[in-house]
C-alpha cells in the first residue's frame, strides 16, 4: 500500500509541476503581451508629440516670416532692382519653402548642419535640439496660391470669378474626351455643366447656376430656374452640400468629377505631393501670384483671357508651363518673389516689364487679358492660409497630422482674458475689433491618422 502511495504523490508532484509550468508560462505571454502593448502606447504617444510638436514649429516658422523679411530686405531690395523691378520693398517671402533649412536644427540626425554653416554659429553646443528623432521634413503648402472652391458661397460676383478661375483651369483642349464621353455616373458633362455642378454643389441656394451664360456676360444673379434632383436618383441617393466644403475629397460627390483620371489633370496631380494641387477649400479667395504653381497662373490669366495661344494651344500651354516652373526654381529657392503685386502680375502677362520681356524672349506669346483691373483683383502677395503636413514615425508607430493654419485677424470675441491667453487685440480704421492670434494662427482643420 505504501509503495502505491508513493506512486499517486509522485503522481501528484508531476501534476502540480505541470500546472506550475502552465501558470508561468501563461504568465510570461501576459507578461510578453502586456509589454509589447506599453512599448506600442509609449511609441505611439510619442509619435503624436513629436507629429505635434511639428505643426508648433511650423506655426513659428510662420510666425517669424516679417522678421525674416526685414532682417534681409537690405540684401533682397538691391536683388530685386537687378531684375527691374525698382526699389521697393520686398513682399511676403515664401519661408515655408524652406522649413526644412529652420527646423533642421530641432529633427535629430544632424538636420541643423546647413543652417549652422549658413549662419556660422554651432548648433551642436545649443541646448534642447535634435530630440525630434522621428519626425519627417515638415511639409508646409500655401492654400492660397490655389483656386478655392468654398468661394462661391460669398456671392454672385465671387461664383463667376470661381467659374471663370476654372474655366481658365480646363480650357485646355487635351482634356476635350473628358468631356465627350459619358462620366461614371452615365451623364453627358461638358465644361459648362461641370462649373454649374461645382458651384450648385457648394452654394447656399437651390438655383441652378447657369455658367454658360453667365461666364460670357456681366456678373449678375441667375435665373436660370431650380437645381435638379440628379443626386436623389442615384443608386445611393443624397443631397448637394449647399454649404461650404470641410475637406477636398467631397469635391468627387460632385456630378461630373467622379472620374479619377479627370480627378488627377484638374485636382490633384500628384496626392503624395500636396504642393501639386492646383484647388483647395481653404484660402482666403485670391491667388498668391508668388507661390502658386505654373497650371494654376495659367488658369488665373486664362480666366481674363481665353482666345489667347497659351490658352487653347497645347504647344503654347506647355511652354508656359515650363518656363514659369523654370523662372520659380531659380527665384523661389533663393526666397526671391517673383511679383511685387498684383499690378506687376498682370503687366508680365501682357508682356510688358518687369518680367514679360524676358518671358517673351522665352518664346511665350503676350496674353490679350479682357479685364486686367479684375485680374489684379483676383491676385495677391500675402498668404494667409496654410497646410501643415507633419509625420513622425517611433518604432512601428506612425502618427501623420494635417493641419490648416489660418494667420488671418479673427472675428470680435466677447471676452476679456484675450490679452492673456496669447492673442492679440487691434482695431481697424472702421472701428472694427479683430483678435489676432500671436502664437502662429489659429487651426481651423486638422486630421490626425
């Protein structure tokens, strides 16, 4: 009997062995699995930070742009005058193009060794820079220098312009299959019915914009009769927006604009380069002259200019295209704005000083601009609207963060702590108050993924 005793407690010390095995092990998955966890969660919120911390620089990169501007307008002025265009005080510089060279010094992985050789000072000694270690070149893109869609909500006259804006975007005759075949939803769009469309989408009414009639007219209201319930028919129905845009993707619940090729020649080019895109929903309403790109200058001037070759000649077109993206790699990398105003712009286009002659020798044909006082008006110097594009990647952890800085005076707040919660109080010549954000503007979108 006791030698089968025995054998049931060897028995029993092999079962609790083996249990004891079972709970360690289990332990150490939990164990495993609960560390894998935290280190995801720590990299994660420190990818969120550091993607953070790049929209704050980019807002300060902002923020310095007039101390920037005086600090070399003795050195850019003399500049200026050299390629004709007097001695005048230079506009807005497009600082943001270089963001990489400002923030360098924050990005580990000796980002700051350009800036320290340019500014002859060791940024190697300076304290608190370099802890960015995961964070990608920051990207930031002037909203205005593109055609803003959410315009047409402000009235009649801002519909036409944006009608004509982008007319002078479609103009070109390459794109004519487009609009001669049949579009995703099985309706027949031409040029016209895709202005109409855009606008209709967008606008606070229920009147259908008649683009053909009012595009080749003086601006005025349309009667054109009551939108039509084409979205109400669709397999999946629903309503215009028939408010301003909060994103440009919703541009493709437009009639006419389902088709991602047609998307990719008058939208956005080239989505992982958001300084391609030719329209936003952003912006202040004119088109800085200075930053934006060659197609979107082509359809600014083509807008007031329709019968002219650059216009309605691909040759031409493509001529255009390139010298200007030629002329803005040799001034825009050296910070040099290529127009002191709006004025300047449209003397070019015509083909007169500072910069048409040397255009014209170029090869490129003078523009014959209808209205060259509205053309003025429908271009700027001074941006106020930009995207942020900031991403930081800690371990397998990536954070990707877009956000639109808005360094516009915002309207009268009812409140008295302005002053001490970082914004700034002015008042304009009409008595009217604005809060201006002194901390780099204030964030009217933003996306996090």
């Amino acid at each position: 009997m006791r030698g089968r005793e025995r054998g049931v407690a060897l028995l029993m010390v092999l079962a609790a062995v083996s249990l004891l095995y079972v709970l360690a092990e289990q332990t150490r998955e939990d164990v495993e699995v609960y560390s894998l966890a935290a280190t995801v969660a720590r990299d994660q919120l420190i990818a969120e930070h550091e993607a953070r911390s790049g929209v704050n620089l980019a807002r300060m990169v902002l923020h310095a742009e007039p101390a920037i501007r005086r600090a070399i307008t003795p050195i850019l002025t003399p500049l200026m005058a050299l390629m004709g265009r007097g001695l005048q005080p230079p506009p807005q510089l497009p600082v943001w193009e270089q963001a990489d060279l400002f923030l360098g010094p924050f990005i580990g992985h000796g980002g700051g060794a350009l800036l320290g050789e340019l500014a002859h000072v060791d940024l190697e000694s300076g304290r608190n820079l370099g802890g960015l270690t995961g964070l990608s070149p920051i990207v930031i893109v002037d909203e205005d220098s593109k055609i803003n869609i959410n315009s047409a909500v402000r009235s009649s006259l801002a519909q036409i312009l944006l009608g004509r804006q982008f007319q002078g975007l479609v103009l070109n005759p390459e794109l004519d299959p487009f609009f001669e075949r049949p579009d995703p939803d099985g309706a027949l769009t031409d040029r016209y019915t895709l202005f109409s469309n855009i606008i209709d989408y967008v606008d606070f009414d229920e009147t259908l914009f008649d683009a053909q009639s009012l595009l080749a007219s003086s601006a005025r209201a349309s009667g054109a009769g009551s939108e039509d319930p084409f979205y109400q028919r669709l397999r999946t129905p629903y309503r215009r927006r028939n408010a301003p845009l909060d994103s440009l993707e919703e541009l493709r619940m437009v009639r006419g604009l389902g088709d991602d090729a047609l998307w990719q020649r008058i939208i956005d080019p080239d989505p992982g380069n958001p300084r391609r895109r030719v329209v936003t929903v952003w912006g202040q309403g004119a088109v800085n002259v200075n930053s934006a790109n060659a197609q979107t200058l082509l359809a600014l001037i083509c807008a007031y200019s329709t019968q002219s070759p650059a216009c309605i000649d691909p040759t031409q077109m493509s001529r255009f295209i390139t010298s200007i993206t030629l002329v803005q790699a040799m001034t825009l990398s050296m910070g040099i704005p290529l127009f002191t105003n709006g004025q300047s712009f449209v003397a070019t286009a015509q083909g007169r000083p500072p910069l048409g002659p040397m255009l014209t020798a170029m090869g490129l044909q003078p523009f014959n601009i209808n209205d060259p006082s509205a053309l003025e008006r429908s271009a700027t110097t001074e941006s106020k609207v930009f995207s942020v594009y900031s991403e930081a990647q800690v371990g397998n952890a990536h954070v990707r963060i877009h956000a639109v800085i808005d360094t516009r005076p915002q309207p009268q707040l009812p409140s008295t702590f302005l002053r001490a919660s970082g914004v700034q109080v002015t008042q304009s010549a009409d008595g009217t108050m604005n809060i201006t954000p002194t901390r780099g503007g204030t964030i009217i979108h933003w996306r996090e993924d």
